[in-house]
C-alpha cells in the first residue's frame, strides 16, 4: 500500500519504545520502528574524520562581537539568539523578508499577502471577546497545552474533535513528559512562483508553508482522519527552504492562527488575479511534501521544534533540497516585536500580543518559544538548524520528569509517530493529507517528492 515506510521497516522487527502502550502497539506489525537508533546515535557526516561534532551552544554560535553590550546583557544571559548581522545568509534573508512584505512571497504585481490581517472584530466572539477556538483544551503560562478536565471522562474517548482519531487519554496524560509543552500534527508544503504549477528546482518555489494541528497533551491517535479543533496554524517562510546546520538561522512568521481548515485550504488554494500590466496571472496551489508528527519542547532556557515524518513513504530530492528529513529539530526564538528587527524583516503589522505576554519579554528581544505565542498572526521567530537526522537535544529528558517516572520526550514522539503511521495506512496512505485537510486531490498537486 502506497503512503508510510512502515512495510520498507517490518523486517527491522523493532518497535517504538513505549513502557505504557506497549500492550496496544505490540499486535501490530505495521509500526515498526523506522530508524530505533537514529537519536541516540545521529549520522556521521560523509568525509568527516574522528568524532562526531558536538552541537554548539546557542552562546557559542553567536557572533563575539557585541556593539550594544550593555544593552544585551540580560539577553546573553537568557542564552537567547542574536540575529546574525553578517552578509551572505542574513542578507538573503532580508531580502526574502523584504520581497515578502512587498509582495507577499506569491504574486508578483505588488498585491500584498503579507499584509492581509483579520480585523479585530473577526478574532472575537459575540461577546467581544477573543474566541477560543480549541474549547477542549486550555494552556497553561508557560504555554503548554492542557486538556480541560472532563467529569466522567473514558480512556479511549474521542475528544471534541470530528473524526475520532485525536482520543482522551488518561494513563498518556500521567506518562507524557511536562517539557514537552505542545505536541500534534504536522504538514510541509510549498507553493511554485506565479505562473509555475510544477517547480523544477529550489529557486521556481515562491514560499513554504508549515501547517500545525496541536493535540491535547495526553491525547493518543486512533483511526480516521484528524478533525477540526478551529486551533491550526499556517506558518510562512520566506526562506523557502529549512535550516540544516547551527550556521542557519532563518526567520518564520504566523500567517494564521487559531484558523480552521477550510481557511488553511483557502490560502494554499490556486488564484487568479488580474494586473493592468501583465494582464491576468495564475498562482499555483500549493503542494504537500511530507505529513508527520511534531512536539514544542523546552531544555533549560532553549526551545526546540522537533519533527518526525510519517510520509512520504520514501524521501527523495524535493525533501533533500527543501530540508526535510526523516526526523529533525530546530532551536527556536521568538522576537520581541517592540523592537525593530534587522533591516527590511520587519512585516508592515506586528503581532497583537496583550500586554501580559508583552511583560514576559521584558527587555529581552528574544525568548525561548511557547505555544501561545503562535495563537497570534504575524509572531515573527527564528529557527537554527541542529544537524540532520539530530533531535538529541530537542528530546533530553529533564530531571523532574526522570524523577516523576515520565517518558521521555523521544518516547512520547516515537509513540506518537507510530499511531499516525498505522491512522495513515488505514486511510489512503501519502493522499491521507488531503483527507485530514477536506482537500480534493483534484483540486491540489499530489505529494511531490521528485522535481
């Protein structure tokens, strides 16, 4: 069947490691473990001799020089990343960001993608107040995700969710590590220039997108497509393509936030529009490139977007060359939007965060990234590369949750790969993405994987 890797990883005979559902996954030889070994022992890089490099601090890949010294002590301290000043990778990314505000990264006649924000009013209830879209869950102030206590609640329950794949939980809730603050679904696209349906290389791609389906932090995964919480995000970067290294530093921005699906399927859409000069211009929908499963994580002052992919059965060039792995991490930092950024990355709207939010940042312009700063468009944060194949960091288990018995967060992503890697055979295998989105697979490109 078309979709997982699980039948290329069957006669590996390994399972995820999982000291709680081991009763449930163990009758099943579909979820196999892909690679069992590949966070505790990441690949050498080809043409390297001796040991393998160490990931570097985030101190360590800050520039040594510091014109604003006094100013950015507390934020050294804070461990939080500085925005490289230096030409070459930031100069690209200023002017992608620039290009991005002018034009929104898809249309080439100065029509504004960047700048279409919902008004006040849209974002609240009839009440005047903001909307909670995700009614089954709340966040703590840290900004994990919490699901809401339920009287009478039943292991196996489906949560508020249609579909009846996202299920309630209890003894996942209990073994689920407390550094992982968010955890869910995740789908890469990207989107050809104006004019371009099938991009031959890196440079016909317009921008990429990251769409997040955040699930309650003790939920498990059953069968059926995900259903529609109204809590998805549409991440935007105008980098088009992902950081591999600690050297790159790319900047993303909150398209949408808090939206439902049919908004998410209006945006990757294909359009038309006319231009007084070039006459009517076609932009392409946007094509999916792999599904997996995700986790916000936080290490000490750090945090990190960790990654594992369910699909594409197989990676191949387009995955390669945009940045995708079979599994993989990024440190991560929100900007302060009181303070200007490096030139032209500015969007023409900051985020609206209340002021709460605002006092957390105090004089810092950069900090470690929670899950609540994503419910706002326009949150502008930086992700730095941590090696291929490497979510080591990203997963290390804290004291407190060692202590408490918990898993660790490898565990809990692994486990949770596992059960979308069974969902996905169960649906329609690499055209499940268009099921768990209300796609038709008429109307968008099928999952590319070569150019």
């Amino acid at each position: 069947m078309a979709g997982t890797r699980s039948s290329t990883r069957r006669a590996t005979g390994s399972s995820p490691v999982s000291s709680q559902d081991n009763a449930s996954t163990s009758n099943s030889s579909a979820g196999t473990k892909r690679k069992s070994t590949a966070a505790s022992t990441p690949k050498a890089k080809r043409g390297k001799k001796g040991g393998e490099k160490q990931q570097k601090t985030l101190e360590e890949t800050m520039p040594e020089k510091n014109e604003n010294a006094s100013e950015d002590v507390e934020m050294r301290e804070a461990t939080e990343p500085k925005v490289p000043d230096e030409e070459g990778t930031q100069g690209e990314q200023t002017d992608d960001l620039k290009q991005s505000a002018k034009d929104g990264g898809d249309k080439e006649d100065g029509t504004s993608a960047v700048a279409d924000v919902k008004n006040e009013d849209e974002s609240k209830d009839s009440n005047g107040n903001e909307a909670a879209k995700n009614a089954s869950s709340t966040m703590d102030d840290t900004g994990k995700v919490e699901p809401e206590a339920h009287s009478g609640a039943t292991e196996g329950k489906p949560t508020g969710t249609e579909g009846g794949a996202v299920e309630e939980s209890s003894e996942r809730e209990k073994s689920t590590p407390s550094s992982i603050l968010e955890k869910g679904i995740i789908y890469f696209f990207f989107r050809g220039r104006v004019g371009i349906d099938e991009p031959s290389d890196v440079g016909d791609i317009a921008r990429s997108y990251i769409v997040l389906r955040p699930l309650p932090h003790g939920a498990k995964l059953g069968d059926g497509p995900i259903g529609d919480a109204g809590n998805n995000r549409l991440l935007a970067l105008p980098k088009k393509v992902l950081p591999v290294s600690p050297r790159d530093r790319f900047m993303i921005f909150v398209e949408k936030a808090n939206c439902s699906i049919d908004d998410i399927k209006q945006t990757l859409a294909a359009s038309d529009y006319a231009t007084k000069t070039a006459g009517t211009r076609h932009t392409p929908a946007a094509a999916p490139i792999g599904e997996g499963v995700y986790a916000i994580t936080k290490t000490g002052r750090e945090s990190h977007l960790a990654y594992i992919l369910t699909i594409p059965s197989e990676l191949s060039e387009v995955q390669h060359d945009v940045g995708l792995h079979e599994r993989g991490s990024f440190v991560t930092s929100v900007k302060n939007p009181q303070y200007a950024g490096p030139a032209n990355t500015n969007l023409p709207k900051g985020p609206e965060f209340p002021q709460e939010i605002l006092d957390e940042f105090r004089s810092l312009r950069w900090m470690p990234l929670q899950p609540k700063f994503l419910d706002y468009e326009n949150t502008q944060f930086l992700i730095i590369g941590s090696g291929v194949e490497d979510i080591s960091k990203a997963t290390d288990q804290q004291a407190k949750d060692e202590k408490h018995e918990k898993d660790t967060p490898l565990e809990e992503l692994e486990k949770l790969e596992h059960e979308d890697e069974l969902r996905v055979e169960h649906l329609k295998g690499n055209d499940s993405v268009f099921e768990d989105l209300g796609m038709s697979s008429k109307e968008y490109p099928k999952l590319q994987t070569t150019w």
